[in-house]
C-alpha cells in the first residue's frame, strides 16, 4: 500500500505536462557522472523521498559514483529523459563489521519540471534495477534479523533524485565550461530492499539519504 502510494505521487508530478520541459537545452549531453554522499536512515521509502530523516542506530555510511548513458529523451509522449547507469559505491561500516563495496546497474527516468509560478526548474528522478554488495549493511541487517531471516547480497535497487539545474542561475553560469553543458545538485535516497521477499525471505531493505552532485557531458 506504502508503494503504491508513493508511485501515484511520483505519477501525479510526472503527469503535470503544463510544467515540463524541454530537454532540448541538454540535448547534447548524452553522457553524465553523478558523485553522492548519503548516511544510512530507518525511515520508510515513501517518506524518505520527501526528505523525512531517521538516522539509523548504526550511522552507516556510503559514497558513490555513477555513470549514466542516455537512451532516449521521451516516455509515452512525455519529455522524460531515460538513462542507463552503473554505479560503484564505497560502504563505510564505523568499525561495526568490516567496510564493504558494492555496484549497481538500473534505468533511471528523468523529469525537468518548473516550479509554478516561477521560471525555475527542478529536475526529478528515479531509477530502478540490481544492486549487490560485498557485505550486507550493518542498519539492512538488523532490519532483517528483527524478522528471524537474512539479507542477500543481490537486491533490488531505487535512486531517487531532485536536482537543481545550476545553469539557469547566470552568476554560476562560468562553471560550466569545456566538455561540462550541466551541472545538477541537490538531494539523493540510495535503496535496496527485497521487494516484499522477491529477493529475500521477507520484506526489507536500507536506505541511504544525502546530497549528490551531477555533471552532464
């Protein structure tokens, strides 16, 4: 019910067409590498989108890199950007167990969308695919082992983003420059979990909540 309400919310942005976008402007940039930091949070996915933070027990941390490829610039008719992505991430344990990597491989969606009212845009994404792990979080394993079952190592994965475009504000305009055509920053959740015991004995998972910054070439 919770996934289900979080993707009729994603749907009802992405179905306010008077407020898309163009992304003609990055019509060129096929290519990107995203940089992110994200701490490890207990609170569920569909809250987590909206920025509602609940640091877990453990803290653990993550820093990652991601490379996206795009695909294809529209989505049933829509102006949705479509990436595919791999990504590495580096998995900081603070001593509780051994520090892990891991990667990831997902589609992601992209929405250039204008805030009403104004002519400021924000771009929101979302990704789905795999990610596996070297070593189960610390925060994903407690969350399991309240339930008397395991982890794995292969999960399901989800990125959300909401990126602010720094080309549309003219005075940090001069930072882009060369190969860069955007750069985007702003707020990133990092999941995996076991889609109600897809991939797992049960429903469960770790979200990761921080910032990220993302340059399109």
């Amino acid at each position: 019910m919770r996934y289900r309400l979080f993707l009729i919310i994603v749907g009802s942005l992405f179905s306010v067409s008077g407020f898309a976008e163009s992304t003609a402007d990055v019509a060129q940039s096929k290519d990107s590498l995203r940089l992110f930091y994200g701490r490890a949070s207990d609170t569920d996915f569909v809250t987590v989108v909206v920025g509602d933070y609940n640091a877990s027990r453990e803290s653990d941390r993550l820093a990652g890199l991601n490379w996206g490829h795009e695909v294809g610039q529209h989505l049933l008719g829509m102006p949705i950007r479509m990436t595919a992505n791999v990504g590495m991430q580096y998995l900081d344990e603070r001593g509780l167990q051994p520090n892990g990597y891991g990667i990831t491989s997902f589609i992601k969606a992209q929405y250039m969308w204008r805030l009403p009212g104004t002519t400021k845009r924000v771009q929101l994404g979302l990704g789905e695919g795999l990610s596996y792990v070297t070593r189960i979080p610390k925060s994903e394993q407690r969350d399991f082992a309240h339930k008397n079952v395991e982890s794995n190592k292969l999960m399901n994965y989800m990125e959300w983003t909401v990126d602010v475009p720094l080309s549309q504000f003219e005075s940090l305009r001069p930072l882009l420059h060369g190969p860069i055509k955007e750069i985007n920053t702003g707020f990133m959740v990092w999941h995996r979990s076991s889609v109600f015991g897809l991939f797992a004995d049960t429903k469960g998972g770790i979200n990761y909540m921080g910032f990220s910054v993302e340059a399109k070439y």
